[in-house]
C-alpha cells in the first residue's frame, strides 16, 4: 500500500519479477531475481524498498537483454 508521504519512490525502487507461491498459490513478488526467459512481453513489478509502493510495468524481448 502507498504511503502518501514517501518521498523516496522515485529513487528507491527496484526491479522485481513476479511468482505465484506454490505453497498458497498466490502472486509474489521476488526483489532478488530479474532473469526473464522468454521472448514476449512480460508485466514487471517496481517496488518502493521504502513504502511498498508497487508499479507494473510492460517490458519487451528487447529492454530484458539489456
């Protein structure tokens, strides 16, 4: 949930990949792992290490080899 008052979400965001936990079966989100295999486009999580604030974002084949 956003915090209002966060003033760090521009600098202290972080790119994160998005997994579904086998155990409860419901959507993660991992701050450790950016490898993507594939060649479509794929919906990345940016998350605030401050406030939580999460912003998905569409990335294509070309921006994941960078």
């Amino acid at each position: 949930m956003k915090n209002n008052n966060c003033s760090d979400c521009s600098e202290k965001t972080v790119e994160g990949r998005a997994v579904i936990d086998k155990e409860t079966g419901l959507l993660c989100v991992d701050l450790n792992c950016q490898d993507y295999e594939t060649d479509k486009d794929i919906l990345v999580p940016y998350v605030c290490t401050t406030c939580g604030e999460t912003t998905w974002k569409t990335k294509s084949p070309t921006e994941q080899k960078k």
